[in-house]
C-alpha cells in the first residue's frame, strides 16, 4: 500500500497515524526528491500546508544547505534500502526545530524511489538537555508503542474485515483488541502526565506529536506492502 502510485491514497494512510508523517519520491537515481503528502500532525508540527506541497521538490521548501542535508539523507536510505534515523535542524514556517527522523525506503513499480517517514520535533535548550532529554525520551518510546499497538490493531481489524479467522477464533482476537486499545489508553495517560510534568515544554501541538523508531517504521512499511 505505501508504494501505490495515488498520492491521496497515500495521504489516506498516513492520514490514519497521530505521529507526523510524509512522503517523498524521486523518478530515478538521478532526479530530486519530490513530496507526495505529509499528514496532519506534520502540519500542526512544521506549519506546512498539505495542499500545497504535493509534487514539489524538497529543495523549493527549504534552505539550500537544509535540503542538501535532508537529500543526503534520502538518497542514502534509498541506496542502501534500509531504514535511517538522524537529526536535522529545519526552518519551516512554524520557526526553526530540530527534528529527530527517520525513515524507510519503499521501492516503486517505476522503478523510482520513495522515502516514508516520521519525525519528533525537539526542544533546543543546551542548558536543560538532560531533563529535556529524559522527556523527549518518554515521548518517543511511549509513541513507539502507541504506534505499535495501533499496527497490531489494524492488522487484526483487516483479517477480520477479510475473513481470514473463523468463528473461534474471532472472539479472542477482539478480546486482543481491546487489551491493545486499553493499553493504547494507558501510554496516552503517560503521554498527558509528561505533558504536564514537563516544565520546558516545546508548543503542545509539537508534543502531542511521537516519533516512530527503526523498527516500527520498518514494520509498517512491510506491512503495507504484503497487503499491496
């Protein structure tokens, strides 16, 4: 599914996760990177408009020194078919942030590549980083499992959509699903307490926000395109 060729299909998918998320393809090894869509908790982070930037080249958007940094990025991770995570300081709309990234290279029917990927604004503050730092930290790994749990749930949901269990198994497998959506409830209630906690909090839009990890990322993207 992440390597369908409609960009509003795709918008649709990634549309599904609260993480910031985006896409973006080039044709060939030698073409620039173009954004295919970003979602709307990209846009509540950065102040991109979606709309706006569908089909337009990384290096229209940003910096020339940003978007020869953020290309490297892509390129390599497109190379090496493997997933990447760095952290890259950007100047969008909504000011400059570092963003902790990573991303997962899926490869196209064109023969083209496309980078999928999620990021976790962060707060700059050298003189606070270590208790910033253990804060970030509870976001992310606390994302990482809310983003886990919502793949398992959706899993589930489209083999029972599709028939794939039998009337034995189906009433376990919803019992699994609300375990998994009340464990959901769960890390949101640590998510809140560290909203709350945190005294150098970056904007609440921002922290609302996770960042998804190597292997979660990996996961979705396998996922998607067994079910393409």
């Amino acid at each position: 599914m992440l390597d369908t060729s409609s960009a509003d299909k795709l918008a649709a998918i990634l549309g599904q996760f609260s993480v910031p998320m985006f896409a973006a393809d080039r044709a060939s090894a030698t073409s620039d990177f173009k954004v295919v869509c970003i979602n709307q908790a990209h846009a509540t982070a950065s102040g991109l408009e979606p709309a706006a930037l569908k089909g337009v080249s990384i290096r229209s958007i940003l910096p020339r020194s940003e978007a020869d940094i953020l290309i490297d990025h892509y390129v390599e991770c497109a190379h090496n078919r493997a997933p990447l995570r760095y952290l890259v300081t950007l100047t969008l709309p909504d000011g400059i942030k570092q963003w902790d990234t990573t991303i997962q290279h899926v490869p196209l029917a064109s023969g083209g590549d496309r980078v999928v990927g999620t990021g976790l604004p962060l707060a700059i503050d050298a003189a606070k980083a270590g208790t910033q730092m253990t804060y970030d930290n509870v976001r992310y790994f606390s994302a990482l499992a809310d983003m886990q749990l919502q793949n398992l749930v959706s899993m589930f949901e489209t083999a029972h959509q599709q028939g794939l269990f039998n009337s034995n198994s189906t009433s376990r497998v919803d019992q699994l699903c609300g375990i998994c959506r009340t464990v959901q409830r769960s890390v949101e209630d640590i998510r809140e307490t560290i909203r709350r906690a945190d005294p150098h909090k970056p904007p609440t839009r921002a922290i609302k926000k996770g960042d998804v990890g190597e292997s979660t990322l990996r996961a979705l993207c396998e996922t998607a395109l067994a079910k393409g």
